[in-house]
C-alpha cells in the first residue's frame, strides 16, 4: 500500500459513491489504474465493503453508546456474544483500560434504549455498564461534500 492507495480510500471513506474518474483526478491517475487498485483493495480485504450513511435523528432513531465492564476474568472476546445476541449493536470496540468495552447500538425511542440496556445485563459475563445517548455527531470519514453528493458509484 503506498500514499496512492491511502489517498483512494480517503476519498472513498468520504463517499464511497465518488466516480472512478474523479477519484483519478484528484489523486494525479486515469481511472483504468485507479480501477485496478480499488479492486486490489477489494481483492485483499482493506475495503470490507460499502454502506449508505443513515443520518439516525432523521429516521427517528437513537444512536447510543454503553461502556462495558465485564465480570471477573472474563475474556473480551466475550463481547462478540453480546453483538451477536442483541440485534441493535452496531459496532463493538474492545478497549485498553476502564471499561473494558464500548458498544454502540440503536434505538427507536428511550423505551427500547432501557430494553437494550437490560438486555446487555442480563448476558451474565456484564459486571456494569454506563450508557450515553448521543446528541449530535459529526463524521470526519462520512462528511461528503457538495462537488461529489449524488454522484454515480465509484465502479460505473
């Protein structure tokens, strides 16, 4: 991977719907080799995927965040259990320090936020949790800008 392939991805990361051509553009290449380092970037795993960005509070849903500490000497692999046992986590982060892990998860109303809450309690590997409910958020990677909204897909 060289500063080429880190500069796709950032464009990428940023709309992952940008045109192969204007990717070239600004990154001083023609789209033929542009194309062929996308599909090496899929081919060997560093781009996992693409996904639509859903502005949560639009939608009527809440974006939430609970930190986990888990019991005893459990292993935080154990979080993985979590994920897939309540269908709302969205992403899951073990980290270094305290808590042990942060989970992200949404929600249609505060309702369903205390239903989810408990749900993770009640895994029987949780020893406490602390949950913040998000505000307002800002995305550095999924911030697109007026020039490239609406473009066609960057493999068209």
């Amino acid at each position: 991977m060289d500063a080429i392939d880190r500069q796709i991805l950032d464009l990428l990361r940023r709309n992952a719907r940008m045109p192969v051509s204007e990717i070239g553009r600004r990154v001083g290449l023609s789209s033929a080799p542009v194309a062929r380092r996308i599909e090496k970037l899929e081919s060997t795993g560093v781009i996992r995927g693409y996904v639509a960005v859903i502005d949560d509070a639009a939608v009527g849903e809440i974006d939430a965040f609970t930190e986990i500490r888990l019991a005893g000497d459990t292993a935080t692999e154990k979080i993985e259990e979590i994920a897939r046992r309540v269908p709302e986590v969205q992403q899951y982060y073990t980290i270094a320090g305290d808590p042990d892990a942060l989970v992200r998860f949404r929600v249609r109303n505060v309702e369903h936020l205390q239903q989810v809450v408990n749900a993770i309690r009640r895994t029987g590997i949780v020893a406490g949790t602390k949950t913040l409910m998000v505000m307002s958020a800002w995305d550095r990677t999924h911030s697109v800008d007026d020039e490239t909204a609406g473009s066609s897909p960057a493999h068209d």
